[in-house]
C-alpha cells in the first residue's frame, strides 16, 4: 500500500506502464515507505559489481538508514521511482536537489544529482533510459532544469545511458570520476532518441505476439467444436512452425495428447518456455489464467474471451483489471474480445485465430478492431471471382476487438520497418491517441502506403478513447495531411490496396485510356474528370481488337510522356480472332513489364477470367531484377507478346477492377499519395519573424493567467497579445450612443463602419447588423438609429465603430488545442462558405510555409483568392505570413488554447484583421512531448 509523502500527497500521476527494449512491460512508480522490504530484496539481488559502480566502494548490504533513506522522499527535493515486474523491483532511479556548492537544497535551486541501479538480470533491456525519461519528467514538473551525475570510468554502461539521451550536456574528468551535467529541457535530439528507441520497443512488443517460437491455447475442449478446439485446429490447418500446446483444467490426469498436440492442465505444467497464449475461457476464468502465464514467463496473449468493456460498466472495469494484472507480468494483451492474428510468413505458419483458412502470403498488412470487419477483410483478399479479384496475399493480420492493449499504433510501429509489409490496410473504429497515431501515420506513409477507414460514429463501448472536440471531417483531413490514404468503404479500402500492393506510384494526374468499348473508355473519362484526374481521349481499339493490339497500344500508352498512369478497359468479344483471357492478360502483363514505371489498372465487364489471368504470379513484391528480364523479354520479342501464360515471380500484377468508378477512384487515392509523397521529401520550415516578442507575451499571459484557470481577453489585452507576434488589428470602438459613435468616428476618420457585435448578429452581415462606408456623421446617426430601430436598443446590440478597411475577400482564421488531436490552425472563408458548407482547410501546428501555402489553397472557394471570373486576385503571400504568425503563436505558447480572427479581409494589398478573440487556460498535458507510457489503466 502506498503512503502520502512527508510534505506531498504521493503523486499516482507519475504511475506509468512502460514497453522495454526487448518489447516487454515494466511499471514505473514513485518509491515510498512501504517499499522498505521490496528495495532491500532488489539490492540482495545485484552484483557486487554493480552496487560498486553505484556507490564508488564495496557495499554488500543496505544498512536500515539507508533503507530509509531511499524509501522516504518528499516528492520535491527527493524523489525515488521504482521499475517493477510482477511487483518486484528491477532497477531504481532517484535525484537529490543540490545547491551551488553541490549540498542538499530547496527551491529555488534547480539542479539535482541522479543515480540508478539496476538489476543484473534486467541490464540491456533499456529499463534505465525509459528511467531517465521519467525522472526527468518528474524533476521539469519540481522545477529542477538540470541534472549531474558522477560515474566511474569503468562504468561504461551508465555512461552510455547518459550521453544517449540526446540532452545539452557537459562533461569533465575529476578525483577518478567522470562528472556528466546536462539540461532537461526537450531538445530536437532528445525527442528522436525518445522516439527512435518508442518505436523499437514498441515494434519488438508486436513482433514477440507475431513470431512466438511457442503457443499454448487455453481452454481447448475435449471434443471438436468451440473456440479453443477451433484455434487449434487453426494453428494446426496453418503448419505452424512452433511448438503447439493444448490446456484446459479439466483434461483428465492421463490426457497426454490431443489432436497430436501435447496436453496440459495448466500452463505451469509445461516444461518448455511459453512465448504465446491464446485465452479462451469465461471472462471469469481469466485472471487464474493470466497469473499463471505471468509465473511461467509467457510474453503476450491474445484474449478470445468476451464479457469485457464491450458488456458494460462492469465489463469495463474488468478489462481494467485484466490490463493491470497482464502488465505486472511484462505481457501484452490482443483483445479481449478479440479475433486473433495471423503471421503468413513460411518461416513462421501463425494463424492464431478463428479464421478457419490461413489467408494467402503476400505483402499486405491488415490491422482491423472489430472481428467482423476482419473476416470481411480476408474474406475480399482471399476470395476469387466478384468485385476485385486474384491472388493478393497477407503479411500479418491483427483483429485487436477491444483493443485494450495493443492498438493500431503498435502495429503501426511493427509494419514501419517490416521488410514483409509493403501496404499498411486499417479498418479503425476508433483512434485512441490522434496525436500518436498522426504522429507514426506520417512517418509510415513517408516509407509505405498507409490505407485508413476511419469510423464515423462514437466509438463503442470496448474501446478507451480520448474526447475529442473535433468534427470526424477535420480529422480525416488531418490524417490525409500525415499521408493517409482516407478511404470510406472496406470496397474502397481493398481496392487502393490491391492498386498499391501491385504497381508503383503514379508521378501525376494525367490519364491514358485504351480498351474495346468505347462506352466503357468514356465512362472511365467521366470518372477521371470526376475524381480530378486528366485523363487523355480514350483510344477505342474496337470489339474486334486482339491480344497483339492491346499489346501495341498499352505500350504507346506507356513510352508516352503525356501520361502518367494507364487504364485498359475490355469487354468480352466474340469471333475467332477475339483474344482468350489467358493470352490477353499475357499481352498486357508483357506490355507492362517492359515498362514498370507506370501502374497500369484493368477494368473488366464479366471477365473473371481475365481477371484470374491478371493475377496468375504468386508475389505481390516487385524487385528490379525481375523488371529487368521482362523488359529484356519483350525487345526481344518484337511486336509479338511473350507465349507464357504465367507471370516471371516478383513481377508487377495488374490489378482488375468491375467498375470504371472504383479503378480510377483506387488510382486518384494513388495519384494523391504520390504527390505528398514529394512533397513530404521538403515539408519547409517554419518561419521566424524578427518583430515576435516571445518573451513579451510569455509574460503577459502568466500575468493573465494569474487572474483565474481560463478567461476569454477582452478586446485590448487580445489586441496586445495578437500585437506581440505582429498580428495587428483595427481597433472597434464601443458606441453605447449615438453621440459617443460620433466622436468614435471622429477620432478614427471616416468613413467608418457601424456594427452591432451582440452574439447573435456578431459576422452575420446577412442580418443587417452592419453598416458599411459611412461617409459622415449624418450617415452614421441615421445607421445608428436604424439598428436600434431593426434589433432594440444600444445595451443588446452592443455597437462599435470602426475604420473601413480596404474592400477584398473575407477570410476567417482559427486554432484551437484539441486535448486529443493538439494544435489544429483552420482557414476558410467567412460566412456560408465555412458555416453552411464547411468549406474549411486545417493543418497541424506548427506550420510550415509549405503548410500555410498549401491550406489557402486546399478549400474549395480557393477560387475566389485567385481571381476568379475577372475579379482582381488579393494578397495570398500576406495571408499565409499571418497562418504563419497565428501558428507560431499557439505553438510557442500552449497556454492560447482558442484563437479567432473574423473577418480578416484580405486585399489586392495587405489584408485587415477586423475581429479577433482569445482564450487562455493552463495548457493541456502534452504526451507526445514527455517520457514514453503506455495509455493509462
């Protein structure tokens, strides 16, 4: 039990699961009071060496003042954290604030002396990195902003640990001791190694669930029939290549095999080290099963079983309880409620699920929440005949069901750098952590195509995911700026999948178009121009076309510099010269060998042949080597196309789709994630501005803020504010009457205008609350009255007056700190255009310049930027500086949590920013910026 501190409650929050190097868990904890028996077994069980290294002499025991020392802290100046593994220790960290001559100290000291110690048996599983990354977490939030540590030379390991971390440190050699000092504060450097070392462990958690050298399956039953019975005849039907183990309790004594698998009552039976368990009993059943796995060693389960979360509150609170038990352990959980997951690798034979066939090998990655969707999935990529066919196999598949451990982010981390993988399929009903996940999807997408349904709707009862507040359209267009390839269907899904498992990416839009239909070729036209394609006039080769015409055709289409991208359509043809499938699905495959660097894409009517014909290779995986002897084969053939029916392994696969729509649907997804493929290679920089007062503004927003948790500024502090990072605005000035609207007026110069700013006709100049171009006092008393006349009086319209700013585009300008997603900057322009049609732009912050250049342009309404129709264009390169300016300002001050400017008026020359509002409160916790954790139980 643990106990408050002796000047602090114990502070539950720096409580943590962490994934180790090796892709184990450990908790992380503060060390208190009543750890004095746990510290003192840990400390027996370390090397003499390693208690050396740590206290510079022999020290075979702890003495009892020592035991108090380091389990009695105040949460301030002294802090210990523990790494525990079946609630045991396994390695300590703890800091002592220290002043200028190196003595115990108090605020407003901010250095602190570091140490560790960790465990023989748990040295080289990183346990003293993700260490450090917390203690130091811990000692930011005490306002310590460095630490020193002292280490013998011999030591090297703890060196390492040190000047790995990627800090702004010093080093110096005095008395036999290296003396390491080093700043806390997050540095570029730190982050990618906190990152780097996120994904490795993370990566290496899945890959122990994938690639398990054993299985054991509890509550296999006695007789054929019922989950358990099911997945082991599954791992059977697959040829797994481990050893396989069959337990349920109530196998009688003299049970020794079933199904030729060995049998056991319980896991603790087993003799062999255990790497995988699959879970099939009663959700009550569970613990018992979970305890003895974690005694006997095993690494992860996958938890079949239902009753959880997806049941209700209760359900809920025992997957709670079932994360907690697991990650004492150091395992990881798929599930419950789960699928299962699959591993097609020859070297591996994994089907560790209730899907009754083992899915084809291939290059695709599928990761699916809900089990029905899964099966869906396999189902499409498995099957031949209907909607998008041929032999498109599997990489690894994972149906995670509540996904109360492992989520679509480990996997993400274990498909980026899998040379098994080369498309990354997800069907998500939910996004757990945006920001982590945006995070990774940008960086996997930089390597891999990453293909995403996303959920509409709340997500369901199973799943523990963060509010947000946040429309689902501003999500996916901000998982499509990370790269994603958003898709609404699981049709959709398969068929960008199948398009990029096949053939390489389209350097641009421009479409050529050949086949025997000229029906079918202009209805391909029509949907190229509906999904913004440039499609070419069709070629129609005529019903009477032969294998030999296709052929001469699609490799025009191919060595011509005006395409990028080829579609073939065909339709069955009847005569003697009409080509057989097999022999045009050679003359096709022939053509496109011979030119690799354009995907070309089928369309089919009623040609299942054809289609099988397309998808007559085995391997979805190109190599050069392969191109190479294709294109070698078909100089060598003239004009007549090769005689083999099959296609040479590892060469690209065509593939066949039943409708023009969903090819050129599949290739518009292609074209666009080829663009920001190059365009990710320069993602810009952020800009800086000499005229920002970072510090001016860092100071008065803590003034600010002093006066309560969250406030909206009124108009002169939000002027200021904006006013620190050059953002100017023109001033309104309030006109309770119409005499105090006259000298407003006088002092600003006219002409003016006049605007009513209550809530309900605040920018809603449709209403009549604003009155525009007033030339003189006369003209303004006369508005005046009208709009007290129209909507009531003075004290509910709120009136201001204001200078007239140059005529040009309305624009309105947003951010706002999401706690789930982050900083998101918004544009569009005002009025119905973002209000009734939604017709808004979003980026994450920061910004770039190419981000600001791009997001003006991204609405649909760009036109009227631009000079649409004969209008005059207005001043763009003005508007993306202050996207810039509002981005720099949110990014640099987490505390501006809202952030409106409407209108901005943006002219031939310059722009006008007419209305502004911001919101203060203490910013968000920001996970991605502090010690790697696994989501909280």
């Amino acid at each position: 039990m643990q106990s408050a501190s002796d000047r602090h409650e114990y502070p539950a929050h720096w409580e943590a699961d962490v994934v180790l190097r090796d892709g184990g868990t450990a908790r992380i904890r503060p060390i208190t009071v009543d750890d004095a028996e746990r510290l003192v077994s840990f400390y027996e069980q370390v090397s003499d060496e390693s208690k050396y290294y740590r206290f510079f002499a022999p020290y075979p025991r702890l003495s009892a003042k020592d035991v108090h020392r380091f389990t009695h802290h105040d949460f301030v100046d002294r802090v210990g954290l523990a790494a525990t593994v079946g609630g045991e220790f396994i390695a300590t960290v703890r800091y002592d604030r220290i002043g200028a001559d190196g003595m115990a100290a108090s605020a407003p000291a901010d250095e602190a002396e570091v140490a560790f110690l960790v465990q023989d048996a748990h040295q080289g599983r990183g346990v003293a990195s993700a260490l450090l990354e917390h203690i130091a977490a811990v000692a930011r939030e005490r306002d310590i902003r460095r630490f020193a540590a002292e280490v013998l030379p011999a030591n090297s390991k703890m060196i390492k640990v040190f000047t790995d971390a990627g800090y702004t440190q010093k080093r110096s050699f005095e008395d036999g001791v290296v003396r390491l000092e080093f700043d806390l504060e997050p540095t570029e450097r730190s982050l990618a190694v906190q990152r780097a070392r996120e994904q490795r462990a993370e990566a290496h958690s899945v890959r122990r669930l994938l690639v398990p050298g054993s299985v054991a399956v509890v509550g296999t039953g006695r007789t054929p029939g019922g989950v358990g019975r099911s997945v082991l005849g599954n791992l059977l039907g697959a040829g797994f290549t481990g050893r396989l183990y069959a337990v349920n309790k109530a196998f009688p004594e003299d049970l020794k095999h079933l199904d030729g698998v060995p049998a056991h009552r319980s896991v603790r039976e087993i003799e062999e080290p255990v790497d995988l368990v699959v879970v099939a009993v009663p959700a009550e059943h569970v613990p018992e099963v979970v305890t003895e796995c974690g005694e006997h060693g095993v690494q992860g389960l996958v938890v079949l079983s239902a009753g959880y979360a997806e049941s209700g509150p209760d359900g809920r609170e025992r997957q709670r309880a079932l994360v907690r038990h697991a990650r004492a352990y150091g395992m990881r959980i798929i599930g419950p409620n789960a699928f299962g997951l699959v591993n097609t690798s020859p070297q591996v034979r994994l089907n560790a699920s209730l899907a009754p066939e083992m899915p084809r090998p291939g290059r695709i990655g599928l990761f699916a929440q809900s089990g029905a969707i899964g099966i869906a999935l396999l189902s499409r990529l498995h099957r031949r005949g209907g909607g998008v066919t041929g032999d498109t196999g599997v990489s690894t598949f994972i149906s995670s069901g509540n996904r109360a451990d492992v989520s679509g982010n480990d996997v993400l981390q274990y498909w980026y750098d899998d040379p098994d993988t080369d498309v990354a399929l997800m069907y998500l009903e939910s996004i757990g952590n945006p920001r982590k996940f945006t995070r990774l999807a940008r960086r996997t997408a930089a390597a891999k195509p990453l293909v995403v349904v996303q959920g509409a709707g709340s997500a369901p009862q199973g799943h523990a995911v963060r509010a947000t507040r946040l429309p689902h359209a501003t999500v996916s267009a901000l998982l499509r700026q990370a790269g994603v390839i958003r898709v609404d269907t699981i049709t959709e899904l398969v068929d960008a999948g199948l398009l990029l498992a096949r053939q390489p990416l389209p350097t641009g839009p421009r479409v050529a178009i050949l086949g025997n239909s000229e029906s079918l070729g202009l209805l391909t036209y029509d949907a190229c121009l509906s999904e913004g394609l440039r499609p070419l006039p069709p070629l129609d080769l005529t019903t009477e076309a032969s294998a030999e015409d296709f052929h001469a055709a699609l490799t025009r289409a191919l060595t011509d510099e005006t395409c990028d991208a080829v579609v073939v359509t065909a339709i069955p043809a009847i005569g003697e010269a009409s080509p057989g499938d097999p022999e045009l699905a050679e003359a096709l495959r022939s053509a496109a060998a011979a030119a690799p660097a354009k995907p070309v894409l089928v369309v089919h009517v009623e040609l299942g042949g054809l289609a099988a014909a397309l998808s007559a290779a085995t391997s979805t995986a190109p190599r050069a080597e392969a191109a190479t002897r294709a294109r070698a084969a078909a100089a060598g053939a003239g004009q007549q196309p090769p005689a083999a029916v099959e296609a040479p392994e590892g060469t690209h696969l065509i593939p066949a789709y039943p409708a023009a729509e969903r090819a050129v649907r599949a290739l518009a997804e292609a074209v666009k994630y080829g663009q920001w493929r190059r365009e990710a290679a320069d993602p810009g920089k952020v800009p800086e501005y000499e005229d920002i007062d970072e510090k001016g503004a860092a100071r008065l927003i803590d003034g600010l803020l002093a006066r309560g948790q969250g406030l909206t500024l009124g108009t002169e502090e939000t002027c200021e504010l904006l006013g620190r990072y050059g953002i100017r605005t023109r001033r309104a000035i309030p006109a309770p009457t119409p005499d105090e609207a006259a000298r407003a007026a006088a002092a600003l110069g006219y002409p003016v205008a006049l605007k009513a700013t209550a809530p309900h006709l605040r920018h809603r100049a449709d209403l009549g609350g604003v009155r525009l171009d007033l030339a003189d006092e006369e003209q303004l008393r006369r508005s005046y009255a009208e709009l007290t006349e129209l909507f009531g009086k003075p004290e509910q319209l709120r009136p201001v007056v204001q200078a007239m700013a140059p005529r040009g585009v309305d624009t309105v300008v947003r951010a706002v700190i999401d706690p789930a997603a982050g900083a998101v900057l918004s544009f569009g322009l005002a009025g119905a255009a973002s209000q009734l049609l939604g017709d808004m732009a979003h980026r994450l912050v920061p910004v770039t310049d190419r981000d600001a250049t791009s997001l003006v342009r991204s609405i649909r309404t760009a036109p009227l930027l631009f000079g649409w129709r004969g209008s005059t264009p207005v001043d763009t390169p003005a508007l993306e500086e202050l996207l810039l300016r509002v981005s720099r300002l949110v990014d640099d001050h987490p505390e501006v949590v809202a952030v409106t400017l409407e209108p901005v008026v943006v002219a031939p020359h310059g722009l006008s920013v007419l209305g502004a509002s911001v919101r203060l409160a203490p910013p968000p916790a920001r996970d991605d910026l502090g010690p790697r954790t696994l989501p909280a139980y």
